[in-house]
C-alpha cells in the first residue's frame, strides 16, 4: 500500500467515524421522542443537514433501528433498537453482580440495582443484607425519583432544566406539591458527594445513599444501599466509603 492508498484509507475511515457519530446522535434525539419527530426536528434538534438526516434516517431504518409510524410519517426508535437495550441491560445485571455481592459483604447491608425508565426508577437486581432487619424490594418494582436515593442520584447527573422537568412531572402525576428548591440543594450536595441520601423521605423507618452512571447506550442506572434508620447514622460512614469505591472502579468494570 503506497502513501496514496493509506491517505484514501484513513479519509474512508474518518468518513465513516463521523456517520457512526451522526446515527448515534439521531438516535439520542429521537430517545426524548417516544411519539416520532419529523427529519426536519431531527435535524435541528441534532444539529445536522436535513439531507444527512434523511440518508441515516433510511439506513437505520433497513435496520429495524427506527421506524415510521402515523399519518405524518413522524420517525422514533424502532423494535431492533429496543432488542439491544433489553440485551445490555441483561449483560448490566450480569456484570455488576459480583460487585454488588462484595458491596453487600462489605456493609452486611442490601444493595439495589435500577434504571431510569419513563421517569421513573425501576429494580433490576438487589442483593439482600445479613441483617435480620434489613430493606427488601422485589426486583420489577417502580419507585418515584424525587424522594430515592437512585432517583436523586440520576437526577443529578442531569441538567438543572432536565432534571426539574422531570421533578415537576413526577410531583404532578402523584398529587404532590412542587418543592423545586429543596430538591435542588439535595441534588448540588449529591453532586459535590457524588452521593445522593433519602433520609426517611420515601419510606418511614429506611434511609439510603446511592450513585448513578450512564451505561454503554446512554441510560441512567443506580446502585444504592437502603439501611433501617435506627442503624443508618452508624452506618452511613461504611457504606459511603463502599459505594465511592464502588462508584470510581465502575468504568473499569463495565468497560466504559
């Protein structure tokens, strides 16, 4: 291969990097839209030529990556898309179940893993405590995000505007009232601690600390410790210390 061909090489790969880039972001403004966008708020929303949307847009859609769907022929995530998520949420649980084994050797206490779905913080995997008093979920379970530790850790991974759009929602949808304020200081302080808290906020009697991360495909997850309340002052300084450990060798773990 002459200096030419390596030249013609490295521009044919520099070519495709930039369309990977490109579905990737069409797809990451199309995971706000769960009812379709057009090709032109696609393109405005990703910053790209209509024309390039509209020739990715076509290629995902041999794919099964997006779909049509409506009158208007508006574009969201399609089917194949779904399928992956659903895989890699499978390979999460697989690969952080030995550490959260450890975690909970470690503190004796349960640790929960969850996803940010809809708003909404749903349990993927726990791991229960030696404690006879012990927090205990069902994996499958909904919980709000305003008043968790998981919740607020994903929360603060967000956007003020993002996160408090989602806060107003939730608060709507439950009947309760807006408290904006007080949520925004828990999230500055989980952000500076790299730790969210919930101190009797969502259940009587449980507390808890969590972080969140972003995974392979851009979702919000959380791995959290729920301790019985009459304990959680004693064991809030081991438990912070295992989930920031925890927390700063994820990347390594997961291969992110």
């Amino acid at each position: 291969m002459d200096v030419e061909e390596i030249d013609t090489d490295k521009s044919g790969n520099r070519n495709g990097i930039q369309v990977i880039a490109r579905a990737a972001a069409i797809l990451r403004t199309l995971k706000d839209a769960p009812s379709g966008m057009s090709l032109g708020q696609i393109a405005d929303r990703a910053e790209l030529p209509r024309s390039t949307v509209q020739r990715i847009v076509q290629a995902l859609q041999e794919e099964r990556l997006v779909i049509t769907s409506g009158a208007a022929g508006g574009v969201r995530l399609g089917p194949e898309l779904h399928s992956l998520a659903g895989a890699a949420h499978y390979n999460i649980v697989d690969q952080l179940r030995p550490p959260l084994q450890e975690l909970m050797e470690e503190t004796g206490e349960t640790v929960d893993l969850s996803v940010l779905r809809g708003g909404r913080m749903i349990f993927l995997d726990q791991v229960q405590g030696t404690h006879r008093l012990r927090a205990v979920s069902s994996v499958g379970e909904v919980f709000p995000v305003t008043s968790t530790a998981n919740g607020r850790a994903c929360l603060a991974l967000m956007s003020e505007s993002e996160a408090r759009k989602i806060a107003e929602n939730e608060w709507e949808r439950l009947g309760q009232p807006s408290d904006w304020p007080g949520l925004s200081k828990a999230l500055t302080k989980a952000r500076a601690l790299g730790l969210a808290e919930d101190h009797d906020d969502h259940t009587e009697g449980i507390s808890a600390l969590g972080f969140a991360f972003v995974d392979s495909v851009g979702d919000l997850h959380a791995v959290s410790v729920p301790v019985p309340s009459p304990r959680y002052i004693n064991q809030k300084p081991i438990v912070t210390a295992a989930l920031l450990r925890l927390r700063s060798e994820l990347p390594r773990l997961l291969g992110l």
